[in-house]
C-alpha cells in the first residue's frame, strides 16, 4: 500500500547500510530520529470540509490527508510532524472527460479553487492547497488512465491523462512499443502531470524530454474543452501545446494526451567509465553531448558525488579494488562517475558504443567492466526511497536542479554548491552537497545537487533550516541567470524566482494567458504564478 | 540587382526549355503573355505619404513600391499589373535595436500601423499593408544583420535578425559552422523572419525546424523588450521562446536571434532512388523517417510531379535512358522519385547510407546513379526564378503546403489535389497540379502541391482564378483536419483557416497575447489573426 506520509510503497524500506551511516556522522555530526504523527493523529485534525455532497466527491478525513501533498522535502516535514497541513475539502476521481467539465461547473459554483492530482509525485508545492476564504476540490485524474487508441501508422497512442508510468509503459510494451519516459519519479507520476509540469526522463538523450513527446490532446479549462490536433508539425501561428506544457493546472486539466511512441529497442545496456579529474569529465560529457551519437544517457558525477555515491554502496571491498585498479591507470582520488545508456536498434547502439569509446579514451577516460551501470539502472527510481530511511536516521535529503549552457555550468555548480554548503552556518549546522549533470544537450546541460543536513529538535526548526538552503540556492540560480527548473517545475517553492526569469513583460504574458482559460481564478492559485491575476 | 516584381535578381532569368512549353500547352492550352506594367507607372500611382519626416524613414515612392508587397502569387500579380497595391507610407532601416524601439514610439504617436520585414520573402501576405485610415511605416531589419557572438563552448551564435541565409551561414563557415537552414527562400529570407514564421528548411531532417535552432533573443514590443535566455532546456513554465515563434509581427520585432549552430559537416550528398508506385514510395519513405537513420533530407514526388520533373527539366535523352533502364527492374510509368541527403560526419553517413539502402531495396526502389541529386542540389534555391519565366509565357504557378500524421497523408493528398484540379471548371480551366513529400516526421510529414494554371485576360481575372483554386484547397485542407501550414505560415491568405485549427478559446488565447505586448494593435494588424482585438 502507498504511503500516506513519504514516498512510495509501505513494504519497501531499504535500510541505511552502516557506512553511509558512519560516512554522515563523519560529515554532518550525529542523526537524532525524530516523532512522526500517527495517521489517526493527523486525521483527527482535519476540519470539516466546506464543500456540499456530490456523487463524484469524497469528502472523508482519510481521503482528504492521502492528497494535501506531494513529496518535496517540505512536504515531508509536514506530514510526518502533522503540523502546517492544510487539507482539501473534497477530493474527486472523475472517471469520464465529462466529469470533469462537471467538477470544474460544481467548483465555480461553490467559489471552489481546484488542485488538479496526477500521482502527487511533484517536488515543488504543485498539488498542495493552500489556506484561505475558499474551499479547495483536488480533482484526481487516477481514473483516466485508458490506452485509447493506438496509431500503428502514425506511432501516436492516446491515453487517458491519469495514466501512472508503469502502466503506460506495460499498455505499449504489448504491443511492442514504449514511450522512453522514466522520470525518478516513474512509478506513481502520470502523462498528463509529465505534460504539465514539462517533465524530463533519465533516457531524454535519447527519447527527448516531454516536449519533443507530446503530440495533442484535450485540456479542459472553465471556458471549456481546448483540443489540440497532433500535426507533425506546423507552422501556423504560436504552437497552443507549448502553453499547455509547464501551465501547471493553471489553465485547465488534461483529459487525454497523445503521445509519440517508438518500437521497443532490441538492445540496451548502460555502461561505466571513470576520469581523473573534473575537468577532463567535463569536457569529455560535452564532447559526447555533442558528438551527435545516439546514446540513450549520459551522467557525470562530480568526485564528490563519485565518492559519496560509492561509499553510500556500502560495498567497500568492491570499491577499493576498484579504486586500486583505476590508479594503476592513473585515476585517483578527484575521480568523477560517468554513467552512459545505449538503446536502440543494434547497429545503431554499436555505432553509439563506438562513438562513446572514442571520445572517453582522449579525454583520459577508463572504461570499467563493473556492474555500476546494471546497478544503477536497477535502481533507478529507488533513491526517493532512501530518503524515508534516512528520515529514520535523523537526516533530510533533498535534491535541487538547473540548466544552463556549457559556458556557465562549472560557475553555476559551483555558486549553488557553495550557497548549500555555506547555508546553515547561522546554525552552526555543516551541509553535504554534492552534484551530477544529466539531460545533456549539445548547448548545455542540467545540473542536480542533492543535499543533507541533520534534522532538527522539531519540525519547525527543520523547516527553518530547509527554507533557509532553498533559498541560498535559488538566489545563486538567479545570480547566474540559470533556469530555476530544468525538470521538476515551478509550484509553489519556485514561483518566487519566475519573474526574474521570464521578465515583467513575460509574467504579463502568462497571466493574460490564466485570464483567458480560466477568468474567476479557480485553477491552482498560487503555483507557477504568486498572487492573483496581475 | 533585386526585381521589384518577382522574384530574385534581375540577371537571373532561365529560359523555359521548349519540352516544358510544350508539356503545358498539351495540358492546360497556349499561355498569352500578358502586358507588365513598367516600375514608372507604378512609382507615379504611389500617393503622399500620410506620415511626417523623420531621420530614420524613407517616404519615396521607389522604396515604397519596392517594400509594398512579398512573394506570393497575388503579390505577383498586383506588382506584374500595378493594380490593387497598397504602399506603406514610410520604410524605416533601423541601425540599432533602440532605433525600434524609437520607430515603435514614432509609430504610436502618429497612430501608424507597423509592418515587420525581413526578406519580404512571404508567400502568405505577411508584409502587405492594408489599405486603411491608419497610416502604415514598414520596419525592414536589413540593417541589423552582424554576427554579434559566437560561444564555442555552447555553440550559440547571435545575430541581428535581419540577416539573410548567405550571410549568417559564410559568417559560420568562416568559424566552421553552420545552422543548417535552407528554405527555398535562403537567398532573401532573414533569419527573424524564419523566426516569426516558423520556418522550415530542406535539411530540417538532420538540422530541425527553426523552432529546435532558436535558443533566445530580443523581441522589441510596443511595451518594451522581452529579453529570452538561451537555456538548454527549462520546466519553468509555458517557453516564451513558443510565444515567439509563429507570432509572425503581431507581438513585436526581433533585434537579435541567438540559433544552435552545429560543425561544418565532413560529408554531404544526395542522392536518388525510384520505386514502382505510389504506395511502395510511400511506405518507404515512412520507414526511413521511422527508421531513426541519421539522414539529412527525404524528398518524395507522386508519379504526376516525378513525371513533371522529368519533363519539365528538358533532358529528353537522358530521361529515355533512365526510363529503359527503370523499365528493366520493373519500375515503369508509376514510378516515383525519392530524393535523399546524406549529411555529416563519415561514419554517421556511412550508417545512414546503409540504412537507406536496405530499406529502399525492401520497398522495391531502385537506387539510380544519375546526377538528379546533385542537380536537385544545385537548383535548391531556383524554382522561384522558373515562376518569372512561366509568368511571361502566360502561366501561374504556385504551390502550397501542409502536414498531417502519416495514416491520413494519402487522404490528404488527393484531396488537395482534387479540389485544385477541379478548381477551375466554372471557368473552363484546366489546372496542373503535382506533389511530394518532405519535412518526414516520425509521426507524420508536409504535403507540398505545385499547380499550375492559365493566366486570364487581365490581372482581376488571374487573381480570381487564384482565389477559387486557394480557397477550393484551404477548405480540403480544414475538411481533411491537416494544418492550413507546415512552413509558409498564417499572413494574410491563410488567417481566414486558422480558427478551425486553434479552436475558439485557442484564438482567444492568441488575441490575449497580441493585447498584452501590443495593447494599442500597431503591430501588424490582419496577419495571423483576422479583425482586431477579439
């Protein structure tokens, strides 16, 4: 069963093997585990809601805690304190396109604000009602989540926008064909929430990001039902997809979404290599980025990350003969992870083998035969689920991304290590930080940093704390002109940080947008825009 | 030097060969050359300008006869007559991206409408002043053409956006780069205008569409810049870059576009393949767009264009040779011409080249080793002239474009064709009308359809002829669900269509942006959308 207070399934909790336990007492001083709320605590607090009856709603306590908030660190603290909840009141599963039209009717009419729900996977604030004068309805899409149509020809299928990733993924894979979209999030995040908030999945490189995957559907908004055609592509006038990609629930909610499918790759495997340095890893990924070979991945760690990652293993027997290996071909202690992915038809994934083989070796780079890719690949959407664990153990984790081009990645990296690791100073508090570029792109790349610190004495003092490094952390992303999201999008928690980005005249521009599909403001207010309609 | 009524430069003027000019007469009757007026009578209909001097604007009537009209058949027509122009009052040549922010100003208190210009290489209305109360001042930006930047690192180049093909891509050669956008307008067209249109060129296979090569730049608006960073990549919300693109004048002026630039390529070269008939040439040419082979252009004409091209292209011995050789592995009067490109590094053409080969011999095609793809290269750019030389033997030419996904392409396709072929019949007219293929998606690709006609007693007539067979077409095209444009874009002849395709809250949308960068209409107002602020 699905956790009401963290990530992911109830029976799966990998414990925090002793040396990542050491190696963080080392770092960050000793972990003090902290009182979790109960669920009968939580939901004895949840006010009566103000919504009336309706066949389609559910109005219960239990209903209405599962869905107050999705799985950011914040959302973390709250739910496993119980404090600072504030809870729908009414919780809704349509099972038709028309249904929704209805809801959306029924909330107007009870000046209700609607949370749009896909699997309450976001990181950012997206789904999290926020308090006031107005009831708030979450609609959740969980029920629409059909495979509809399936155009063999045209490799476009349709579902339903509900649909979890697994199952897309299972729905395709019997008729021979996948979508490529493996978010970390993959197993509870959806197709319509992937296409709201722009999302981008580890093997992007070769499966392009949601973007290049979204093909049409329908968005049905309080003005009514907006269909989008899936042309190929077209020239006439402002593409209206690219407004409906990162609007957040804004706008409307997305029933159904076509998507641009491939055939399932004949071959895949994920491979390993080590360099001496950052520098020559750097340069190296770029030059991969660049070179035009169709890898399916490419995953650089820092050597801070290279080490953390190969500590926190809990392998260390492996690790030092590996390590001992890698001096004897000169790499060393500042050495930095490569991960990189070949999928594809098999002529094609030998060209990309190739290609990968060539480009490493002139920048110093080692191939190792380990099994770090399998593992990782294995793993893939496994780390949410050491963050449970080491709550347990009296640390929070948290994770923060960007993009920007080449020219700027090492300063950027660099000014949001710094920020992290000098942010908790005023509390006499240390910070691990470290970093990874992913979702390259032969302009630039993304940059994600996960960080941890120590709980503190309570949940308000945590969250002190946490407030404290996103915001040192999105002030150095503004400093250095970067995207405040490259993958996880704006919500709450970064829509302080949009206007800089998009520009006085930009915000004028998403907020006439709101305007118009949505003219009483009922849609999501707060996420990706602060205030009301400016 | 450059026409004032037709296309290209004057030196430029092929003769039609006489195999061509006996094709025609066989197929649509004897053309009659019709009388021009001079460049005189025209300067001496041009009325006062209706706005008052100023350093930046030239208000003779040379240069306003010169910047009245684009490309497209009824500007042809209008410019070859004289009748039914419309002049802009004045043509500014900004120097310096503030001087259009002062014209925006000049504009305004002179209660101006704007018309942006680039190439004037329209083919849709873009730049065409409507006749009107309000004066009209076109901003062309020939002027603000430098290369201004060049990140190696990231490789981003930034230009000014009046800068035309042959210019922005020798600026990259001489670096060792190149963008790799060649519309068939490439000698004239600017890349701001490639920009506002949405552009596509005939390598977007390998290079993409406009829209994958514009990573950011200025756009200058009646309320001021909107400045757009060039990340990689960003989930921050709906791309204001998409906002841009296709915005064809209505939101404001491009000053400088930054574009992803790519390498020089070691290899480029195309090649030709026939197949026995339609469907096996259709199949074909959806594998390989499916196929994921890194090829740089697919080009696929029916048996009407592939028979045309034949014998338009006055080679009648050569062609008899390649018939009897055809005939011997038994591809005969179906057949169908499939042009391919092979562009890049020499081991990713090598994979791309055997790619094409098996899939081509699976579909029964014929590779052939005549020198049609090198011919197809050299005269990339010159159909354009051969519309000149047609016009002075009698006939019109002109052609138009969609996109569809690949199951409806067939569909598509003969209607368009019907509807033209049939288009003339009230008049007695018989209409030559032929296709290909291009621009291949995964999905789905463009349908561009030459047809060719009489000219008619006088230019009233022509252009009457013109709007049965356009408006006969647009309608099929509407009734079909394909897109009214895959590269052409809105202006003036396509607005009419748009709203059956973006629906009404999506045109509702559109004209919430036009109020919000240009709240008092100067910008282009009748291109893109029709009638003022809905």
């Amino acid at each position: 069963m699905k956790r009401w207070n963290g990530w992911g399934d109830h029976a799966t909790h990998p414990p925090v093997p002793d040396a990542a336990r050491t190696f963080l007492h080392q770092l960050l001083g000793p972990g003090h585990p902290p009182r979790d709320a109960t669920l009968h605590e939580v939901t004895a607090r949840v006010p009566a809601s103000r919504l009336p009856e309706h066949p389609l709603v559910q109005r219960d306590a239990d209903t209405r805690v599962r869905y107050a908030r999705g799985q950011s660190l914040p959302d973390l603290i709250a739910l496993r304190s119980g404090e600072g909840l504030v809870f729908p009141d009414g919780v809704a599963h349509p099972e038709r396109p028309e249904d929704v039209q209805t809801l959306l009717q029924y909330a107007h009419t009870h000046a209700a604000t609607v949370v749009p729900y896909g699997g309450g996977t976001s990181v950012a604030g997206h789904v999290n009602p926020a308090a006031g004068a107005r009831p708030v309805l979450t609609i959740s899409l969980e029920r629409l989540s059909a495979l509809l149509t399936l155009d063999e020809a045209s490799r476009l299928a349709t579902f339903g926008a509900g649909v979890r990733g697994p199952d897309l993924e299972a729905a395709l894979r019997a008729q021979g064909y996948t979508l490529g979209h493996f978010p970390q999030s993959f197993e509870y995040s959806t197709l319509g929430g992937w296409v709201a908030t722009r999302s981008s999945g580890q093997q992007s490189l070769r499966y392009g990001r949601i973007e290049a995957m979204f093909a049409g559907g329908t968005l049905i908004t309080p003005r009514g039902p907006l269909t989008l055609p899936p042309y190929p592509a077209s020239a006439a006038g402002p593409d209206l997809r690219q407004l409906v990609l990162g609007s957040e629930g804004r706008l409307g909610i997305l029933t159904d979404v076509t998507v641009r499918v491939h055939p399932l790759p004949d071959t895949e495997r994920f491979e390993a290599a080590f360099f001496p340095d950052w520098a020559s890893a750097h340069d190296a990924t770029r030059a991969l980025a660049q070179s035009g070979a169709p890898l399916s991945m490419l995953r650089l760690s820092t050597p801070t990350e290279t080490h953390t990652t190969l500590t926190l293993a809990g392998h260390p027997r492996a690790t030092r003969a590996l390590e001992t290996y890698l001096a004897t071909r000169g790499v060393r202690s500042d050495k930095c992870l490569l991960l990189y992915g070949l999928t594809g038809p098999r002529d094609t994934v030998q060209h990309a083998a190739h290609t990968a083989a060539r480009v490493i070796a002139a920048h110093q780079g080692v191939r190792v035969y380990t099994p770090l890719g399998r593992a990782w690949h294995k793993g893939r959407f496994a780390a949410p689920y050491l963050r449970n664990s080491l709550w347990d153990a009296g640390y929070a984790v948290d994770t923060l991304e960007t993009a920007t081009t080449w020219d700027r990645v090492d300063r950027t990296l660099n000014a949001v290590e710094h920020a992290l690791r000098r942010g908790l100073d005023a509390y006499g508090e240390r910070v691990h930080a470290y970093t990874h570029l992913s979702h390259v792109y032969p302009s630039g790349c993304s940059i994600y940093t996960t960080y941890v610190f120590r709980l503190a004495e309570d949940a308000a003092a945590t969250l002190r704390r946490w407030s404290a490094l996103k915001g040192a952390a999105s002030e150095a992303l503004v400093r250095e002109g970067a995207t405040i999201s490259h993958q996880h999008g704006v919500g709450r928690d970064h829509a302080p940080y949009l206007p800089a980005e998009k520009g006085a005249l930009g915000m004028s521009a998403l907020h006439a947008l709101t305007r118009t599909f949505d003219p009483d403001g009922l849609m999501n207010p707060g996420v990706l825009l602060e205030g009301d309609h400016a």
